[in-house]
C-alpha cells in the first residue's frame, strides 16, 4: 500500500541521484519523492488497532522535515480535490515539539496523517532529476531502466 509513511522512506536511486540522499531545504533533491495523486482512497483504522506505543515507534521512524515538505507540495489531480488533505490535517509544527511522545493528540494526527490516506494511482518525482515512478494499483514501480544505472557499483 502507499501511503506517506512508505513514501517517507523512498529515495531516488537514478546514478545521478543515489548518493545525494539528504533532504534539501530547497526541494531540489532526490528526497523526498514529489507525490502526484491521481487516485486514492480514505482507510478507516480504528483508533485502539494500534497501541500508542505503536503509534510512537512509527512516528520515530518517519523523517519529519521530510514529511512536512511531502504534505507541503503534494498534488492532488483536478478531480481528486475533495480527497486532497484538510488545512488542519496538514498544519503541523515546524519540527517536532519537546515531549511530542506524550502528546496524544500530536500522535494521533501525525499517525492518521501518514497511514489513513492510501495512493491508489499517481507517481512519486524525484525533485532533482524529474524521474516519475508510477503509482499502480497501491505498488509503487521503483525499477531503473538500464541507462539510469550507476554502472560503477
């Protein structure tokens, strides 16, 4: 399934792109991936499912200013407007608040942020060299054609 906590943890891996893999203030590097969203659907996850320790595990795993840049800029096609995120979804601090781990309400909406809207169809663009991996039936195509191969490696 893809949902922003998998695109959290996909870097471009194109020659020109594979060893550059922090995240740049300016959005120009290969992280994170640009999302297009042509097709998505909303998850229902019950709120006990996961344990709040759960729930704090996944938090701490999640790049955050890379997660902010992601909401920031992502691109819902024309008709998909009424499934793009809500203002108070995405309106998140800048970074992560002292003791964020005690704060149910932060948790919560960060974890519903990241794992409640599933991408259907769309792409995921490496912000550096414009390099679109399509999004298909929920699985991401991350396959290189073989000029994009680092053939040093």
């Amino acid at each position: 399934e893809m949902k922003l906590i998998t695109q959290n943890f996909m870097r471009c891996q194109a020659k020109d792109c594979a060893d550059d893999t922090i995240h740049h203030e300016d959005n120009k590097g290969p992280y994170p991936l640009r999302i297009i969203v042509e097709t998505s659907e909303e998850e229902k996850i019950d709120d006990d499912y996961y344990s709040f320790i759960a729930k704090i595990k996944m938090i701490q795993n999640i790049e955050y200013p890379a997660l902010l840049a992601s909401i920031k800029d992502i691109e819902f096609k024309a008709d998909m407007e009424n499934q793009a995120y809500t203002e108070e979804e995405i309106d998140l601090p800048k970074t992560l608040p002292e003791e964020w781990e005690k704060d149910e309400e932060f948790v919560n909406r960060v974890f519903n942020l990241v794992m409640t809207k599933e991408i259907i169809t769309g792409q995921l663009v490496c912000r550096k060299c414009d390099r679109e991996f399509g999004i298909v039936n929920g699985i991401i195509n991350m396959l290189l054609k073989e000029d994009e191969i680092d053939q040093n490696e």
